[in-house]
C-alpha cells in the first residue's frame, strides 16, 4: 500500500494522458489490436449466418472450421437475463453496465451484455449449442484502475479464461467449442482486488446453434453443473442499506459548523444552514462587531474589527417553532477551516475540458436546491481546466481564463454570484509553471495571481504539485516547503482570506500543518471503486495526531453520485461501500467536498450525503480524528471522541462475509450502561451495559454515538 501522493502518484499516467489529449493515441494502438482480432468477427453477419471464414484463423479456430458452417447463431442480450447472479446492478441489454453504448478501444459493440464483476450467467444449452463468440474487456468508460476476468464453464469444467485484464487493455476474443455441451456457464470476476463493480463487457456475444435445432438454449436461476459452491458466494444482488432518508422535518434545525473563524479587516460570510418549513426568519444575539445578519437569508456578512472570540446565538423561526444553536466566531489571523471544509469540486465531474462558467454557476444553484447549502456544504470549487495554456498570460503577467472555460460574464461576476447564496468561491493552480492538467501554473506569479483572485472574491485555494517538479524535484524537505510557502505568502498578502488546502508530496501531513496549510492530501487520486477507498481509508492511520481545528488531513473527494468526467457515471460503490466511504470520512474528520453532477442525485446518494448527525460528527468543533481502538483481521472499531462528551464509534468490516463486530466499553474507556444511537437510521437504540454488537454488511459499516451529551462552550 502506497499513501504517497507523489510520483508516482495511484492513477497519475491515466489521469495526464487524458488531461493531455494521448488518450485518443493509446486508443488507437488498442484498436489496431481491436482491428486484427474483429477480422473474425467481421465475417459473422448480422442477420444470423457465418458466411465466411477470415483468412487469418489461429490454428485453433482452423480447427473449429468445420463447426463454423453456415448456422444459426442467437445474441446473449436475447436471452433472459433476470436470471443472472450479480452483485450490484442487472445484466445490461445491449449496453454497458452503465447503461451507455457498449465501447472498448474507442469502438462501439451494436451487441453484447454489460456486467459489473462479479456476475454469473448460466444457460441451458439444450444440447444444440455449437459454439460461444464473444470479444470481452473493460469498457472505456471506465478507464480508471478497472480489473476483471471472464471465465466459460461448460458442464462443471472451465474451458475459457481471459486472464486478467485491466482498464486501457486490448479487448480478448472468445471462440470456445460448445458441441455436446449441457450447461454454460459465463463469469465475470473481480480480478482479485475487491471491486466488484468494473464494467465487463460480453461484447458481440452469440451463441451458435446447430441448423434445424428444435429448442433454443435458455438461461437458468443457479448453475446445476459447474462452479464449485464456494464460487459464487456473495453472488446475489447487494440490497442497499436501510438508511434513514432526507430529514424534511417542518420543525427548524440548525446545522452545520458549531465554530468559524476569519481575520479581522478581511470580508466575512457565513449561511446559517437551517431547514424546517418556511419562511424562515434569522436572528443572531451576540454578534461580533462589524458583522450583519440578513433576516430574511440567513447570511451574516461583514467585516471582523477586531481579534476575539464571540459565541453568537443563533435563532431560525418558521410557522412550525423555533430553531436555536450557538455559534462560535473566532477573529485573528490562520483561523480558517476550524471545521474540515464541506463544499463541492468540479474535477471528477466535468474534468478540466468540460468545465465552465455556467456549470459552476448551476453547481451553486444545484447546492442549493438539493438541500445541501443547509446542511453546511458550502464551497462551490473550480478545479484545474479554467485558466489560460501554458505561457498564453496577458502581457503584464495577469492571469487570464482559457478558452475552454467559457466565460460569459467575468470571474469576479461568478464570484458574486455565488457569494449572494451564502456560498463560497474556489480556485486551483500550481507553485509550478503548468499545473496537472497542463494548463498555466502560477510560478513567479503567485503574488500577483493571489491578488487577481482575491479581486474575483475566492475564499478556497487548491494549489498542486504536478508542474512544479519540472522546477524542482523536491528531494529535500526543504524544497517541498518552499512550493507550499511560496503561495502562503502571497495569500497572506492579498487581502483576503483563502483556505489553503494541498495536493501531492506523500509526507505533506508531517509539515503541513507548521506552514500554515489547512488541508492536505493524504494519498493519490481517488477513484469510485472499493480498492481506492480502501486504499485511501488505510492511508488515514497513522496520521491522526495532524488533524485538528485549521489543518486536517484530506483523502480526496467523496466519490458518490453520478460523476466521472462527463459522463454521468454512477459510482462503482456498493451501497453499503457508500456507507463505509462517508462514514469513514467523518469519523476521520475529512473534508466532505463533492465531486458529481448536483442536479442528477438520487435519493439514496442525497440521504447519504444529508445526514445531519453524520456530518455532526464530521465537523465536530474539538477537531479530533478518529483512531482504530480494535483491528481482529477486517473488523474494526473506530472512535472519536465529540464535544460533548459522546463518542462516534464505527464498526467498519473490511471483509468479504457479513459479520459480527462488537465494541466493548472498555476499549471506549467507559463503564457500566451507557445509551447508544445509530447515526445512519438516525434511531436510539436503548441503553447497553458493558458492550454493544451488530451484525455489519460485507465492506459496511454501522455508525453510533455512545454516551449521554453533556454541556459545552458549543452547546445547548
Ligand atoms: C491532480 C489532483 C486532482 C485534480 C487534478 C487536476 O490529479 O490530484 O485532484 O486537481 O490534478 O489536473
């Protein structure tokens, strides 16, 4: 396991040929591939006949030739697939797991049956099968670290094995003689890392019959004949979890951050998120001077006068009661992110060439509309994509946006219109003269591009490393410091307060936090399969003692939600993976950022992501991350310890098989009975003596607080 963010970094290669445009050359050499294996295919025609054989057969399909006859052939997608056995969605007619065209090496299969590994499809051959056709890979639109294999059985026995292939990799053809056969047997396994949820593709799949056959094959609930028992456990579909749904409570609550913080002199904003039927109607006792509260929105605006600390109480009144919480204003200077930031990024969903004005802007109205802005999301962030190819500056040095972000107004437009929800403005660059995804970077310019954005009203600073390294390979400690106080300095200078958060150089939490970052990056690029939450979950251990109020340590963005450069693309998580994803990232005190298409959640992925008492923990004020207190193989327990006085406690099961996790008291440092709720159905379950048990999904999780909440500065 790697918890490096630096070269190489997890999907680095992947991610700069398709930010650089290669990806259409790496394409090609598969299809070139794609082209010599397709000759076969090529001579079986739509409309049911194998009218010719290619000249180029390998020596077995010579060998077959006499079985290759002019016949009958049926289409796999014709069959019945309810029949399947998978673990996360149906079989695919004709498409892609993900519902879109099948594609692999850039070519586009007008046949086939998608599947995310791990599936099993059995057919009854009727004994007039000749023949099973297929070309099978990873389709494109998962380019991402995808791993599966494709297996045919035939009456107890393998008779195909694709091997392993991964994303990017040349498709694999399948001819395999079925003659005699009774039952077939089609698999698709995870390649040995867990995700269930490639997309495999059975692409121009067919099955040839004898001519004048009587009875058509058909498929079957459970193979009679062939794998072995033990293969296909696990191979049923994963229901999702029972989580309780979006809180439409009409009774006002407050949510959100019990703690913020900004420099005097610098402009303030803060949303009370608040929900409960409406209008609502805001009041704040208490507030600093200089600051305002809009009644009628909620935002408090202004500017901080002096140094201190205030505990600001906050009212929300609606037709339905009233709504009261404190809220605790810091002013000085580095007094941003005392809560890990909660917001949304456009990287993973629009990429760096589909990123525009306008998609930041609905990104923003989305926030809101989704419910989101009231529950404390609050950064609507740029990611690379928007400014200008490298060396294209304007001649005095300012900074400009690229083409391809197409800018209708101006930044400092965009900026306040997100500023008049409530919301905050994000932006990414590089100490480097490009960043990643080479566009231009802010080397020698970095005071001057933090004025520029302060000027545009941004509140949220990404900086990455990529295009730095062509200035220096940050060999020393030393080195890699100076990338990140170069941009801290002109940060400092420009007026403005930004929450600096980093990307890249795997030991950054180490000397984060002494050079006045907020963020992190703790591991590579994330992608939304179970390997990388895991992989990026295990990179949390050890760093806990780096986290707190203003520096924390970031695992990437929340990979739930359709998303995926464009293309919509649901995620690769199992529910119950979903589950252990968020509740992972909270319990470790992570920045909660988003990175799917807002306007298109479902309402799992929406109660996920709007759990109050979840993300309460998330954003708990003392800032303390949670710590394994026990690891028996792939049964964990996790506990951080809340303001007040309770703990969140996760029981995590890494592993493959339901199974039962107990937290004892004792490992909590508690004695005798003590009350405990579960977060996720948002339900007390009753008061347990000594321990407590439950039964935890495959890769699931169950979320508690333990404990009687007693007073504090941040409550009631
Ligand atoms: C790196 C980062 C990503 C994103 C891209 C942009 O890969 O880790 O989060 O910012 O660069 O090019």
């Amino acid at each position: 396991m790697t918890c490096s963010t630096v070269n190489p970094r997890a999907t680095a290669p992947i991610n700069s040929i398709l930010r650089s445009g290669l990806l259409l050359s790496v394409l090609s050499a598969v299809i070139s591939v794609h082209a010599e294996e397709g000759a076969f295919y090529n001579a079986v025609q739509p409309g049911g006949n194998i009218i010719a054989m290619p000249d180029k057969l390998s020596t077995a399909m010579a060998a077959k030739k006499v079985a290759l006859q002019p016949a009958n052939f049926i289409w796999l997608e014709s069959l019945d697939l309810s029949k399947g056995r998978f673990t996360l969605r149906p079989f695919a007619v004709g498409n892609s797991a993900i519902g879109k065209p099948i594609t692999m090496g850039g070519k586009v299969y007008a046949h086939g049956v998608g599947s995310y590994s791990r599936s099993v499809l059995t057919v009854d051959l009727k004994g007039v099968a000749t023949q099973f056709l297929a070309t099978v890979g990873i389709d494109d639109s998962h380019p991402y670290s995808g791993s599966v294999t494709f297996e045919i059985w035939l009456d107890g026995r393998k008779v195909a094995d694709s091997g392993l292939i991964e994303s990017l990799q040349p498709v694999k053809v399948f001819s395999v003689d079925l003659t005699g056969g009774h039952q077939m047997l089609l698999r698709v396994e995870n390649g040995g890392d867990f995700s269930n949820n490639d997309c495999g593709n059975w692409a121009d799949a067919k099955i040839v019959i004898s001519p004048g056959a009587r009875e058509k094959p058909q498929t079957v609930d459970a193979p009679s004949l062939g794998l072995e028992p033990k293969a296909m456990v696990g191979l049923e579909l994963e229901p999702l979890p029972a989580i309780a749904p979006v809180d439409n409570s009409s009774v006002p609550a407050i949510h959100g951050p019990r703690i913020t913080g900004a420099t005097p002199g610098h402009p303030f904003l803060y949303l009370i998120p608040a929900t409960g039927a409406g209008p609502l109607k805001y009041s704040a006792e208490d507030l600093p001077a200089g600051l305002k509260l809009d009644e009628q929105t909620g935002i408090i605006s202004g500017v901080l006068e002096k140094d201190g600390r205030w505990v600001a109480q906050l009212k929300a009144s609606g037709p339905q009661g009233v709504a009261r919480r404190k809220l605790v204003i810091v002013g000085d200077r580095h007094k941003l992110a005392l809560t890990p930031p909660m917001g949304w990024n456009s990287w993973y969903v629009w990429g760096g060439d589909r990123v525009t004005e306008q998609k930041i802007r609905e990104a923003a109205d989305w926030m809101v509309k989704q419910g989101l802005a009231v529950r404390g999301y609050q950064y609507v962030n740029i990611d690379d994509g928007w400014d200008c190819p490298p060396g294209r500056r304007e001649k005095d040095g300012h900074i400009s946006t690229g083409e391809l972000f197409q800018l209708k107004t101006s930044m400092k437009a965009l900026g306040d219109y997100i500023h008049a929800k409530g919301l905050k403005f994000g932006i990414y660059s590089s100490p480097g003269p490009t960043t990643c995804g080479n566009y231009e970077g802010s080397y020698q310019h970095e005071l001057q591009d933090a004025r520029t954005w302060a000027e545009w009203g941004v509140d949220f600073f990404k900086s990455d490393l990529c295009g730095y390294l062509s200035v220096d390979s940050g060999s020393t400690v030393e080195a890699r410091k100076k990338a990140v106080t170069v941009f801290r300095e002109a940060i400092d200078q420009c007026g403005r307060d930004m929450v600096y958060t980093f990307g890249g150089w795997g030991d950054t939490w180490e000397w984060g936090r002494e050079v006045g970052l907020n963020c992190w990056r703790i591991a590579g690029d994330i992608n939304p399969k179970w390997s990388d939450v895991r992989r990026v979950a295990l990179c949390q251990r050890g760093t806990e003692q780096q986290a707190g109020p203003g520096h924390w340590n970031d695992p990437d963005f929340l990979q739930v939600g359709p998303s995926w450069f464009s293309q919509d693309m649901p995620t690769f998580l199992t529910g119950n993976e979903q589950l252990f994803h968020m509740t992972h990232w909270c319990m470790s005190a992570a920045p909660l950022i988003l990175s799917c298409n807002l306007a298109k959640l479902e309402p799992f992925t929406l109660a996920l992501i709007s759990n109050d008492e979840v993300i309460e923990v998330d954003q708990d004020p003392l800032g303390i991350q949670g710590r394994p207190v026990t690891l028996l193989g792939d049964l964990e327990v996790m506990s951080r310890p809340l303001f007040d006085g309770t703990q969140a406690v996760a029981l995590f099961n890494w592993g493959e098989k339901p199974a039962q996790i107990e937290v004892r008291w004792a490992d909590l440092r508690l004695a005798g009975p003590h009350p405990v709720r579960d977060l996720w159905l948002r339900k007390d379950l009753g008061v347990f003596d000594g321990s407590f048990k439950a039964t935890v999904a495959r890769h699931g999780t169950v979320m508690l607080k333990v404990g009687k909440p007693g007073e504090s500065e941040f409550a009631p």
